[in-house]
C-alpha cells in the first residue's frame, strides 16, 4: 500500500473508524479522502476532473440538507452554511478540482467519492461560519452533510444526473456535424457519381446524396439519445442504504426528490421500486448502447471518407479531405485520412466502453451495484471521447471536402452500373450480355449498344439524362427546422 506524506506540522488530526491520521491543514477533504488516495492509486484521472459529477453532487447534497431541514433534522444556521457551500460548487465546480483528488477507479461502491464531497462541504461550511476546518463537532460530515442519505442513493443520484448534463454537450456537437453534412449535401447536390454495394459499381447517385444519408444517419441517433436519457430522471433519492429508506423520516424520498428537481431544473421523478433502483443499473446498459451505435454510425462515415478519398491516383478519389499533414517519414507527397483514422479508433474506445458497462452492470449482487465506479469512468470517458471527435471529424475533416466531379462523372459513365437503367427496355438476359461484353472488351455501355444497333444515341442521351441517373425519390431536402438544437 502506498503511503501520502505530508508534514506534520502543517496538518490537523481527523479520526474515523481505524484511528487517527494527519490531513493537510489547508485541505478542505478529511482522512476518508486521504485512506482513499493511499488505497488507490490507479488511474492518475481524479474525480474533480469530472465538472459535472462535482455540481450533480453538490446539487445532491443541497437538496438533501434542504429536505432535512423540512423535518426539522438540522439546525437552520447548519442548513444555510451547507446550502452555501454547495452553491460554490455548483456555480465554479472547476474551481474546486484540487478538493477531490482521489482516483475515478476505486472500491467501495463510490463510498470514498461521497465521503470526498461530504468532508470537503462540511469543511467549506465550517469556514463560512467563522470556525477552523475539522472542526466536525460544529459540522460533521457524516452526521450532517451526509443526514438521511448513503452512498447508495447519493452516487447513483449524482451519476444520473452528471450523465445528464454530460449528454447536452455531446447532442449539441452532434447537430454542428449535422449542419456541416447538410451543407456539403447542398453543395454536391448535382456532383453525379456511382453508388456501389459489396464494393462494386451499382447505380448513379449524387454525392449530394451520399452526404445527406451521412446527416440522417446522425440525425437518428440525436433523437434516439435525447429519448434514452430521459430514463436518467428516475432517481433512487432517499433509498438510502438498500432502498428501504433506513433513518429517513415518513415522506422523505419525494420530498428531497422535488427539491432536487427545483435546484436542477430536470424534471425527476422517484423510483418505482426504490430496492430495485438501488442496485439495478439497467439505464447505463441502454444509454451506453446509444453511444455504441453512434460510435458504429460515425466509424461507418469514416471509413466510406477514406474510401471515397482513397488515391489519389489509384483509388477512387472521388473527394478530396483536407490535407493536415505528411503522411510518411518515407514516402513523399503522401497525405493521409488522419482525422477519419482517429475517429474509427474512438469509435473501438466506445465499443470497448460498452462491453465494460455491460460486464459492470451484471456484476451487481442483491441489493447492492459495486461496480458503478467504473460504469461512471467509462460512461464520461465515452461521451467526453465522442464530443471531441466529433468536433475534430467536423472542423478539420468534414467541412472542407471538395469533389472531384470530373472524376465522379467518368467514373460513372464507363460504369457497367449504369446498364441497369436499360433493364426495363432491354430486358434483364440482354443486359447481362451487354455488361458482360463491356468487361470483356473494356468498352462503355454506350460502345456496345450503339454498336450492336439496340438503341440510338438519342434515346441513350434521354435514358442517361441526369435526372435519370440519380432516381431521387422520397428524400425530403432540410430546413432549419429540421435540425435538432439542446433546449
């Protein structure tokens, strides 16, 4: 076990259930803070990194105090010093980073994180008053920052509404990519190219076409996570230990479920079953399965922008990517689909994520998940991941493609895909044919029917007209209403 030292002249001495140990003077966390950085030093990420977790918590405990307070189970002055402390940290989270150091990854069931946040409230409180940090005779962390609520209720609380907040972020990045999808689908709207399935010619389409599928692909799942995240609003507040409400007066639970509501401005409501909700973790598997697909959907986008821009001599080369950096220490003149790479790797990150949650969350026995810790890491570590990939993919990828429409347009006409338009007239035995002479003899469809006689050249003008080529049918163009925005 590793050991914090620190020097004993610039410390004050906390007690807790193993004895006495030496907290830094300064420090507004106590010695359950202190047993977990010696406990578990894992990571190196810290859970004041995590911004919203910290004011989810804050937010938490204020509700809390203020719904004791209600049944008259604490003093008025204790209830006011805590409520001012828990502003602080809701209003400059950021602020505060330094007063949660212990690791993201630990044991316990979160127990450190509540205990971190029930030392470092009790502490701030304690000053606001006019009185020395430690001083838990006044203020005491358990008995009143943390009266009528466990760890079992706060974290999970905290977690839900944390993953709430997180989410506004990663909806709104989403809707940016979005808009730049749009545009380009606007600007290559009459860019014909052919479409291919299994990798091999298929019909026409424009790349207009191809980029608006991009925007509705994404588009899908802003709905479908707004809608997942609304399960995050059940909250198990005032369950307390197991969800049987031990040492919380009659009416407790909605009572600090409603102020927690007012303080947030979320619309939560109380577990139908608090022992259910208690250990049940069945919302992170669904919202982590969210974020999955979208990873799959983004990486789906990446790896057709590589295609599509693979060459440029000998690939495809039907678009060009911005062009951010040498590609090779050896070879010269190569760039490189850096930004669509990346992405796919976040892309592996959250799968892997989800496999994780998925284990955590099964790994809770009778009325109790250890586990969330990790639930919470890898949830914030998703969304955190996406949002900024997404911005990357958006402001140094995706909005300065261009189209190399020359090339769209050639490849298309010595297209054997294109014969498929002549199904209707020419029947589907002589097209096989005709596609068949095409490969063999290294001609255009058109060569071959003209020279066979099947068609003239005015009637293959009108079949291979544009508007032929593409068959728009039931894509419905955007408006601005159409883009979803954060509320």
């Amino acid at each position: 076990m590793s050991t914090v030292h620190i020097d004993i002249e610039k410390t004050r001495t906390e007690h807790d259930l193993l004895g006495a140990k030496q907290v830094l003077a300064e420090s507004y966390y106590g010695i359950h803070t202190v047993r977990a950085l010696e406990n578990f030093q894992i990571s190196g990420q810290t859970i004041g990194q995590n911004h919203h977790f910290i004011r989810a918590l804050a937010q938490v405990k204020k509700a809390s105090t203020l719904a004791n307070l209600n049944f008259d189970l604490i003093d008025p002055e204790k209830c006011t010093a805590i409520q001012k402390a828990c502003d602080v940290l809701i209003t400059h989270p950021e602020q505060w980073i330094s007063s949660f150091p212990s690791d993201v990854y630990q044991g316990g069931a979160g127990t450190s994180i509540n205990m971190n946040c029930n030392e470092v409230i009790a502490n701030m409180s304690l000053e606001m008053m006019g009185h020395e940090k430690g001083r838990y005779d006044i203020i005491h962390p358990n008995d009143h920052v943390n009266k009528s609520q466990s760890t079992n209720d706060v974290y999970p609380t905290a977690l839900r509404l944390a993953s709430y907040y997180a989410l506004d972020a990663l909806i709104e990045q989403m809707n940016q990519l979005i808009s730049s999808l749009i545009i380009k689908s606007s600007e290559f709207n009459y860019v014909l190219k052919m479409g291919r399935t299994q990798l091999q010619d298929a019909v026409p389409m424009t790349l207009g076409q191809e980029f608006h599928a991009f925007a509705t692909l994404l588009k899908e799942d802003v709905r479908l996570i707004k809608k997942m995240r609304t399960l995050l609003l059940e909250i198990n507040l005032g369950a307390t230990a197991i969800g049987t409400g031990v040492n919380t007066p009659k009416g407790y639970a909605p009572i600090a479920s409603q102020f927690l509501s007012d303080i947030s401005g979320l619309k939560l409501i109380g577990a139908e079953d608090y022992v259910e909700a208690t250990s049940d973790c069945g919302v992170f598997i669904i919202l982590s399965s969210a974020l999955k697909r979208l990873a799959v959907k983004l990486s789906k986008i990446c790896n057709d922008l590589r295609l599509l821009s693979s060459g440029p001599r000998t690939g495809l080369a039907e678009i060009r990517l911005p062009e951010l950096q040498a590609g090779s220490s050896i070879m010269p003149a190569k760039i490189n689909p850096v930004i669509p790479e990346v992405v796919n790797q976040i892309a592996f990150k959250v799968i892997g994520n989800d496999l994780t949650i998925t284990f955590a969350a099964e790994a809770g026995q009778l009325q109790l998940n250890v586990m969330e810790p990790v639930i919470a890491v890898s949830l914030n570590e998703s969304v955190s991941l996406l949002i900024n990939a997404i911005k990357t993919l958006d402001e140094k990828c995706i909005q300065g493609i261009t189209a190399n429409e020359k090339t769209c347009f050639d490849q298309v006409m010595r297209s054997v895909g294109i014969i498929t338009l002549l199904d209707p007239i020419l029947g589907h035995a002589k097209c096989d044919e005709i596609g068949k002479q095409c490969i063999a003899e290294n001609k255009t469809i058109q060569e071959v029917v003209l020279e066979q006689g099947l068609l003239t050249q005015e009637k293959l003008d009108n079949i291979f007209c544009f508007e032929n080529m593409i068959s728009e049918i039931a894509v419905q163009p955007y408006d601005d209403a159409v883009i979803e925005r954060v509320s």
